[in-house]
C-alpha cells in the first residue's frame, strides 16, 4: 500500500513538472494595415527585417508556461509590412537597386504577462522596434518604435486571446511604424540617385 502511494506521488508529482514545461504556441497573423497619410505613388521600397531578441519566449501565460511560436517572427512581420506597403502604392523589390529605399527594421523586443485578479486578469504587452531607411545606400532616419497595452480579460487568458492580442500587438506595431511622421516621410523621399537623372 505505501509503495502505491509513492508511485501515485512520483506520477502526480512528474505530471506537475510536465505541465509547467508545457508551451503556448502561438500561430501569428497579422492582416494588413491600411496607415493614414501613406501613400507610395510606385516608390521603389525594399523591406529587411531581423529578429534581434535575446530570448524568443514572449513571456509565460497564469500556469507558467512559456507563450511562444514556431514560426520565424521576423518573416511574419516582413510579410505584413510588404503587404500594407503594396497597398499603400509603393513597388517591392527584393534587394537593393539604385533607385530603391531601404528599409530595414529589428525587432528588439516583444513581451507578454499576464496577472491574474479575482474575477479577470490584466494582460500586458509590449514590442520595440528599430527602423533604419536608406536611400541608394545613404542614411536617411533611424528610429525607436515602441508599443505597449494593456487589456483586462475575463477569468484567465485562453490561447485564443493570447494569439488574438499578441497578434493585435504586432498589428499596432507595424501601423506605428508606418504612421510615423519621420518614417513616412523617409519612406516617400525619392532616392538620391533617381534624383541625379
């Protein structure tokens, strides 16, 4: 009987660390966005993003499980920034040209955390990115763009919301990045080079 009970122990017990390893993986998608006052009129732009974070966990959901994706975020937000500047009328190319803006952008951060309250709990996010625009090869701005929220949830975040809010997160990211005054107005700046012909 004693020997029963400590195996049941040692089961319950691996069961706990089996469950705290556990990871939220989430499955990133970010629609397109439609930035105010952004207009591309065919400007040539070409897109490079870096994932430059120490860590890849985003953080770790009530249960202390670590929320993550097996997806490369940095292509995610590549792809959603190409899409949104296609449809704000700028023309991508896939590397530099002489008559291209550049656009480089590394991700430095992106956190999520979650507090758990009597009947809700407070989600925190959080993203900081750095946007460097070149043209033809010449430094034109670089600049620190951060995003922060804070969303109030019923009982306990579900992988669904932690999905939905990380997404929404990278969502503002790129609309700040692209509504941004001195980035806008880099962007739509005609190369150097075009202009000397």
């Amino acid at each position: 009987m004693k020997h029963t009970w400590m195996i049941l122990v040692i089961g319950l017990l691996s069961g706990a660390s089996a469950a705290t390893a556990a990871e939220v993986k989430l499955v990133l998608h970010i629609p397109q966005i439609t930035p105010q006052g952004l207009q591309g009129h065919a400007n040539i732009v070409s897109v490079w993003v870096e994932d430059k974070r120490a860590n890849p966990v985003f953080g770790k959901d009530l249960e202390g499980a670590d929320v993550t994706t097996n997806q490369d975020v940095a292509i995610v937000v590549k792809n959603a920034l190409i899409t949104s500047l296609r449809a704000a009328g700028f023309r991508i190319e896939p590397m530099r040209t002489r008559n291209s803006t550049d656009m480089l952008v590394h991700i430095r951060s992106l956190t999520y955390s979650a507090d758990k309250n009597l009947l809700t709990s407070t989600v925190h996010l959080s993203s900081k990115v750095s946007v460097t625009v070149d043209h033809a090869g010449e430094r034109a701005m670089q600049k620190d763009i951060t995003t922060s929220g804070e969303y109030t949830v019923a009982w306990r975040p579900s992988n669904r919301k932690i999905t939905e809010l990380v997404n929404e997160t990278l969502s503002d990211t790129i609309r700040a990045v692209l509504e941004d005054a001195d980035i806008t107005s880099a962007l739509t700046g005609p190369p150097k080079a075009a202009e000397a012909d």
